[in-house]
C-alpha cells in the first residue's frame, strides 16, 4: 500500500485541466490503486487526480457502499436540484452549501478499459460531480453558496 500526499489550495496543479489517458497502462493502474489507498487512509468519500499532483483525468469515489474507479469521466446527463454541504481533502477546514444536479449520468472507462456508463443519484450523484470538478480544476468554494471555516 501505498499512500500520496494530498495537495492543498492553492497549489497551483489544483487548477490545472486534466488531460485525458489514452493508454492504460501499468502506471496508470498503478496510480488507481495508490489514489484508492490515499482516499481510504484519509477517510475520504472520493479523490482526483490533481490532489496528488497528476494532472490526469482519473477518479476514484467510495461513497461508503462500493468503490468506483474511472477513467476519463464525463458527465453526460443532468437532472433536477439538490442542496446539500461539500468538504474537501483539498480544501482542509472549511465546508461548504452547494447546488448540484440530483442525478446524473456518467459514460467513462473502467480500469480494464472497458466503456462504461452509469446513473448516480444523492450522495453519489454529489461525489460524483465534486471530483469530476477537480479534472477541470474547480474547487467546490468556487460554486459554493456558503462557506463555514472551523474557526467560525
Ligand atoms: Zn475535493
């Protein structure tokens, strides 16, 4: 196992784009598991690539249920409104009051390449759209309608 230290704003790689993988291979395979393991040790629900300082469009999210390791998400479908608050292993510290689509669609890739496309709703649907932000280096007090620090 093994853990990468997570970026914090406002390191700049946070705001990067993310380029797509074309290939998949060892090292990216590699990376997943490493970026599962880093989300697992720091308790968190999801993890992109940019918060460990690659600049690849690759995600994973574990809600709580089931782990979910994409390549090259996209987002193809959204649907009705939800408010809900979203924190950050980026962002230590601070939570923030958001808007996001209530369900989504997602196409992508699984880790053996295979095309995949899956609806998410609620919690996931929320995960979901969060770490796919950080591919096109959005942090969520950029769409945030309220943000409370610890130290409030
Ligand atoms: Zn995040």
């Amino acid at each position: 196992m093994s853990v990468y230290k997570i970026l914090v704003d406002p390191d700049p790689v946070l705001r990067q784009k993310s380029l797509p993988v074309k290939n998949i291979n060892a090292g990216i395979l590699r990376v997943l598991e490493n970026m599962r393991d880093t989300m697992y040790a720091a308790d968190g629900v999801g993890l992109a690539g940019p918060q460990i300082g690659i600049s690849k469009r690759i995600i994973v999210v574990d809600p709580g249920d089931n782990l979910l390791e994409i390549i090259n998400p996209e987002i193809i479908d959204f649907e009705g409104e939800r408010f809900g608050s979203e924190g950050c292993l980026s962002v230590p510290g601070k939570v923030g009051w958001l808007k996001r689509a209530q369900k989504i669609r997602v196409k992508g890739l699984n880790p053996k390449g295979e095309s995949i496309e899956l609806e998410a709703t609620d919690m996931l649907a929320k995960v979901l759209q969060h770490e796919i932000d950080h591919l096109d280096g959005v942090l969520f007090p950029d769409k945030a309608i309220k943000i409370r620090t610890d130290s409030d």
